[in-house]
C-alpha cells in the first residue's frame, strides 16, 4: 500500500497583504499631515504673480500617491506636485496665482484627488486681499446750500495703471479732473447745477489698463 504524504505550505500576511509583495499605496487623504490646508497672502499694491507652497508629510507606513490636482480658476495654475511621497517623507503642491489686474477679496481652491478612488479628495484654500488699484476719496459728495464746488482725492495705486484717464458726469453736474502735486495722485473738482433746486447724479472715473477692461470708479453726488 502507498501511503500520501499531505504537506502543509504555511502563508504568511501582514496586515492582509501577503508576505513579500510590494507595499499597496495609501488612496485615503486622510495619512496625510498637511502644514496648513488654507493660506492667506496680503501682496503688496502691483504684484502680478503670487506664488506658494501647500506643504505636507507622509507619516503613514506606506506610499501616498496624488493622482490629480485640480485649481478651480484659470488664474491659478499647478507648478509642480509630487506623484507618490513614500513613508516618512515630505512633499508640496507648489502654485503661482495671477493677480495682475484684480483687486479686492480674492478666493480660490485647489481639488487633490488620491489614488483611483474619486471620492477621496482634499480642498485646499485660498484667500487673498489685493489692494485697490485706485482710490477714491469720498466716494459721495453731499452739496449743501451755499457750497458750489467740492474735490475728490485720487490716487493710482498700481503702477502698471497708465496715467489716461477720463471723467464724465450725470444729472447737470460739472467734473473736471487735474493733476495733484504729487504724481500719480488727481484731483477731481465738482461743480453742482446751478439751477435751483434738489439735484442727484453721477461721476465717472475711467481709466486706462492697456488691453484689459478699463477700470471704473463711480461717485455719488447729491446737491440740495
């Protein structure tokens, strides 16, 4: 009689992976430790380009791999990321922001996709405040009975701005605009109607920005 032998094989896993294979990348956001998730920039008046880092770190066991990173608006633009950051390691999503010709409150967000899994993504933030490229002080002039004309204080911020400007008004109103002392500021002389009479309307301020829209500031007048 033959006798059968029955020989056990023993396999080994590690944490449902088999002994031997290579590591599976992480595909969750959540092994990344991210130095900040939201970012704020205050520029300085006439910055064309802002640029920036989100930095993280891998402290997990195993690789981390981005698979797409996304910004919500043609002004920001991805300069560079890494694909996969190993165990232990440290990587950024550098960005360059195009901030020529906006002022004002500014957001913007980045989308990181991890891995093949569509639902696991990071929002990443930000927020600029962008100095006004001119200024206009008041922005509504109130005439009272015996007062005919009044000044506006302008100035031009940003010095990308060329100095070509118009200004028309509304409701009788008589405006006329004149270099201040110092250069790059105007003063903008209002004269009320000299009918009798409540009067309202409107000063216009353009000025020129090369080959983007012109910039308009609008004035409130009010004459009793």
């Amino acid at each position: 009689m033959v006798q059968s032998t029955l020989v056990m094989v023993p396999l080994f896993f590690i944490c449902g992976i088999p002994a031997g294979a290579d590591a599976v990348a992480i595909v969750s956001h959540q092994a990344l430790s991210w130095e900040k998730e939201s970012l704020e920039f205050k520029p300085v008046p006439g910055t064309k380009e802002i640029r920036g880092a989100f930095r993280f770190t891998n402290p997990s066991q195993t690789p981390v791999v981005l698979s797409r990173v996304t910004p919500n608006c043609s002004c920001l633009k991805i300069v560079s990321f890494p694909k996969e950051t190993a165990a232990g390691e440290s990587g950024a999503i550098e960005f360059a922001y195009q901030a020529a010709g906006k002022e004002g409150v500014q957001t913007a967000r980045i989308e990181v996709q991890f891995g093949d899994a569509a639902k696991e993504t990071q929002t990443l933030r930000l927020r600029l405040e962008l100095s006004p490229r001119v200024s206009v002080r008041p922005g509504i002039i109130i005439w009272e009975k015996s007062v005919t004309t009044k000044e506006v204080a302008i100035a031009i911020i940003d010095p990308a701005l060329t100095l070509n400007q118009t200004v028309t008004a509304t409701g009788d109103f008589v405006a006329t605009l004149a270099p201040a002392e110092i250069k790059g500021q105007f003063r903008l002389r209002l004269e009320r109607p000299t009918k009798a009479g409540r009067a309202e309307g409107w000063a216009t301020l353009t000025i020129s920005d090369g080959p983007n829209k012109p910039i308009e500031r609008k004035i409130r007048l009010i004459a009793d």
